[in-house]
C-alpha cells in the first residue's frame, strides 16, 4: 500500500494517529471502534473516523487521510475499493490480551522521564521521530488527567527497544535531563522505592509512637509530682529485723502510706503518703512521745523537696512499673496493689505490691478495683499510593491519551 513519494508533515501525522487507532495498544481496549468493526466485516468508514477528534484536529479531509495510508509503509491497515472504508489488514489480527502478549508489551516498552508538564503529544512524537520503530506513545498522567512528564513507549521488538536505550541523543530534551530505562527496570527501581517507603514510614510511625509516649510519660509525670508533692518521707538508721509492714504498723490511725520504697536488711528507704507526709510524722511522733524509732531503732527522718523529690517519685514509679510488667508477664490480673511493696496480708498478703505496678499512662498507687487498660490497638496499616505508578485505566479513543 505504500508508494514512493515523500509524506508531509500533515500525512505524516494522519497515518500516525489512524494506525493508533487500529494498533494494538487502543484497538484491545476501545469498546466502541470494536463495535464498529462488527458492523461490516471490520469495516470502518472514514466518515465515523473523522469523528475522532484528535484526527479531525489534524485534519477533516478524507482524501488527506487516504493518501497518508497509502504511503505508509507499516502494512496494518487496508483501504476498500471505493476509498470510503478502512480496516485492519487481515494479515495482521488483533493478539488476544494475555498475560504472554503483556509480558511481550514490558519487554518492548520503555520509560523516560523528565518531560517538563507542558509537553504536548506532538512535541514528543516529533522529538522521537527516526528513533526508532513506535507503535504507541503513552503520556502518563495523574487522578486529575495532569500529564506527569513521563511516557511509555512501546516498540515493534524488543531488539528496537534495546537499540533505542544505546543512543546518546535521548538524553536530553529541550535542555532537560531525561531518565532512561526499560520498562522492566523501571517496575524493578519503583519495586525497591515502594520497599524503602514501606521501612521508612514503619520506622517514622515506631519514633512518632516513642515520641507519643514519652511525651505522655513526662505529662503524667508532671501532674504526679504536682499531685504527690510534699508526700515523702524518707528515713535512714540501722534498721535490723524491720520490715515494711512495720512502717505500716507506725503510722497506722497517723497518715495513709500508699507505697514502701525498703528491702529487709537496707539502711534506708522512703515513704509515699497518700497527703501530707509532715502531718503525718508529726502526729506519729507526738503518739510516741517524741521520738519515732522503728523496732526500737533510732531512726533519722527527712522530709523530701525540691529535685531529690522529684528524682524519688521517678525512681518509685519506675519501680512500679517493673513490678507491673513481670506481673503481666506472669499471667497476672494487672491490677496495682494498694500499699505498694509494704501491702498487709488483709489486703491480699506481703507480696502482693512487689508483682503491682504503675499503670500505662497514669499511676495509681492504691487502685484496687480497677483492671489495668488494655494496651492501645496498633494503627492501621495503609497502603501508600505510588505517586509515580501507573495511570488509572480509561477506555482510550485518542494516541497516548
């Protein structure tokens, strides 16, 4: 169907746009054109073509398009006798869409980028003009039909493709430096940049969740030492045979100890009051004459302020915690024992306080009808869009749209 003469620029365009149409890449996907070639034994008259209207923008002249055809020399169409109707040529059927004939497509297929978001089609195609052996041009573009300055191209072989990624003139445009790679590289790159995405945002969402909680931590503790302030009382001596039930006994019916910071055998220890832990001395220490010993032991007492305050209640806190945490981790209900490591046996026996703990966000040292909260539920994983995947599908009627 070719003949010698030279095309325009004009033909060269019409035959470029009609041969899309009937190529490969639109003809498996366009609904209504395969309609048409039902109609009359794949038949389609130029009348219904020039109702396509990328083809009606380059030209409305059906003699323009005969003679564009006619000089092609890529043998996929065929005009009818009376020059009114073309159609794909027999000698070249439509391939069914498999995942063989795909797989064939991504071989023969390569993406550049770098186009600035202007580019129209026509630019492009001029710039890829004696590059090679085209079937299609595939302008990528965004949910909005923003063209994203990126394209596929498919060749006629994959041995064209290959030549076509050899040549030093693709790697510019207008000034502009373009990547280049075959198609399988490029789903190979995106593969392993959707993987660091993937690690890095997990990685984002564990420090923000550290962030989230320490920054909590450090809020409740604040509203802890404001809550306990002046609530310590620490004591020192030689303190043989004492326990903390002892303290407990002490200060009974004087103030309320919520938690006994001693190991049998120390020579210190602190107290936590649930109030004023001055008060409380001092109506123990008047109810003993004066002077407060412990089992006959001379016992020095001081009154905590300021940081060495604040540095107890961490340290008795985290304390709680640690207890908390090996009670968990042996099956335990969770809750926090009231009277801390010096809890009665009426209230559930001596041990009880050493497997209780702080509670998750906010300490209660004497909660005993309460459960522990459950932990809070993982976000939820979401699937990150690609912002430079693949466009959404719609049905195609014009070239590289």
């Amino acid at each position: 169907m070719s003949e010698s003469q030279e095309m325009s620029p004009v033909e060269m365009k019409v035959a470029r746009q009609v041969e899309y149409y009937f190529g490969d890449h639109n003809l498996l996907r366009d609904r209504f054109l395969k309609e048409q070639l039902q109609l009359d034994d794949g038949w389609v008259t130029l009348e219904t073509m020039l109702k396509f209207n990328r083809l009606k923008s380059i030209t409305s002249d059906a003699d323009v398009i005969i003679s564009a055809l006619k000089k092609s020399t890529t043998g996929l169409l065929e005009i009818s006798e009376d020059k009114t109707k073309i159609r794909r040529t027999q000698e070249k059927p439509l391939p069914e869409l498999t995942d063989e004939y795909k797989d064939t497509v991504k071989h023969k297929s390569v993406y550049i980028k770098g186009f600035p978001l202007a580019t129209t089609l026509d630019e492009i195609q001029e710039w890829l003009n004696g590059k090679g052996n085209i079937e299609n041009v595939q302008m990528r573009r965004d949910m909005e039909r923003q063209f994203k300055g990126s394209v596929f191209i498919c060749f006629d072989s994959e041995e064209s493709s290959k030549k076509f990624l050899e040549r030093t003139d693709i790697k510019s445009f207008k000034d502009n430096e373009m990547l280049v790679l075959s198609r399988g590289d490029y789903h190979a790159k995106k593969a392993e940049e959707r993987k660091q995405h993937k690690a890095e945002t997990k990685a984002k969402v564990k420090q923000d969740k550290e962030q989230h909680q320490k920054n909590v931590e450090e809020k409740d503790m604040s509203v802890l030492l404001e809550e306990h302030s002046g609530s310590l009382l620490k004591f020192s001596g030689e303190l043989q045979d004492v326990s903390r039930e002892d303290f407990h006994e002490l200060f009974s019916g004087h103030g309320r100890i919520k938690w006994v910071d001693f190991t049998r055998g120390a020579k210190e220890g602190t107290l936590l009051f649930d109030k004023n832990a001055k008060e409380a001395f001092e109506k123990a220490k008047e109810a003993n004459d004066g002077t407060l010993k412990v089992k006959n032991n001379i016992v020095t007492w001081q009154l905590l302020e300021g940081e060495e305050e604040k540095e107890v209640l961490k340290k008795i806190v985290e304390a709680q915690q640690d207890s908390f945490n090996r009670s968990r981790g042996k099956g335990g209900r969770g809750k926090f024992g009231g009277r801390g490591r010096g809890f009665r046996k009426g209230k559930g026996g001596r041990d009880q306080g050493r497997s209780q703990g702080y509670q998750g966000k906010k300490t209660k040292f004497d909660s005993d009808d309460e459960d522990a909260p459950a932990p809070a539920p993982a976000p939820p994983k979401r699937e990150l869009e690609d912002a430079d995947g693949p466009a959404a599908k719609v049905a195609k009627t014009e070239n590289g749209s």
